[in-house]
C-alpha cells in the first residue's frame, strides 16, 4: 500500500544539491524520527527508513511491522495500519520539511520475505523457513535453506533440507530473509 505526497520544487532547475550523502543520511534521520513516533503510537514498530532516486522522482519509503510473534494475517501489518500511519507522517513532513525537493512518500510492511536483522528477529521467527547467506562457510556451506529452529549462544540454531542442523554464528551471516511459505 502507498499513499503519496509530493512537495512543490522550486523552480525549473535540473540541477541540485542534496549537501552530499551528509545531507541526505541528515534527512532519513529526521525523516526517521519522524516515522518511529508515529509508528510506536500506534503500538507498532519502525522497521526501516529509505530514501531513494528513482525515475519517477524521489521516494520515502517507510517499513512498519507489528512487534512480537509473526505467522498469521492477524499478526501482520495491514493496508489500514499504513494508510493511518502514511497519513499522519504526511502531516507532520509537511510542517518540519525535511526535503528540499517534491518526493513521495510510500508506507508498506517488509513484506513476507523480509529480511532477518539481528537475535531479535530470529527469536520472533522461530520455526520459519528462511534463506541465510553467511560470509565463512559453515559445515562447507555458504548458503542455507532451510528453517529457523532457535538461538542459542550467539548462534542461530537452523535445520536445512535434508534435516540437516547448523549453528550460524549471527556475526557470520551476510543477509538473511524469511522464505515465503504456501
């Protein structure tokens, strides 16, 4: 779900200055503050702040999720959630003005393949398939499929196909996301 909002630029110039990656990584945090005092009074959580050029202008994009245990529709974010929580960080971007250009600001959830961040998340989903790539290989592997059977020591507990069980170290994965299940 995406709700758009777009500021009007001044001018015709092609050309402009963001303050390099320094103004621009300034402006997610705003934009950051922003989102996560929103989400949280809603009994949610920020999952991710982007900022992005892409042909069709600049785009906010802000990921909420719901915290705790995941698996069900009733446990995931939903279209209201977004349109409720796009609404009112449209509101207050539009009083404190983090951008000096028009962009559009998109609200969605990570999505059924979201990414796997840290102990927290492999915690929360516990007993889902996944796809784990990891920098040092691991019983001659570097990449998993498989599911999530736990943490334990610093090491995510994960059963591969085949019933085969690994202990990932969290500091060697690489990238890591939920696998969609049917």
């Amino acid at each position: 779900f995406a709700e758009g909002r777009a500021k009007t630029g001044v001018g015709s110039c092609p050309l402009f200055v963001f303050g390099g990656h320094g103004g621009r990584m300034e402006a997610v945090e705003r934009i950051r503050a922003v989102a996560d005092r929103v989400v949280q009074s809603h009994g949610l959580e920020l999952f991710d702040v982007q900022l992005r050029r892409e042909s069709s202008g600049w785009v906010v994009r802000v990921f909420i999720d719901k915290p705790g245990p995941s698996g069900t529709p009733e446990d995931s974010v939903g279209v209201e959630d977004c349109a409720v929580v796009s609404r009112e960080i449209s509101t207050i971007l539009d009083v404190e003005d983090p951008l000096d250009r028009a962009y559009t600001l998109e609200v969605s959830s990570p999505g059924l393949d979201r990414p796997l961040r840290d102990a927290r998340d492999y915690e929360r989903f516990t007993g889902r398939a996944a796809k784990v790539v990891v920098g040092d290989p691991v019983d001659g592997q570097t990449a998993f499929a498989g599911r999530i059977r736990g943490l334990e020591d610093g090491s995510v507990v994960f059963e591969a196909q085949g019933q085969k069980w690994h202990r990932i170290a969290l500091d060697n994965i690489k990238r890591a996301r939920l696998d969609v299940e049917f």
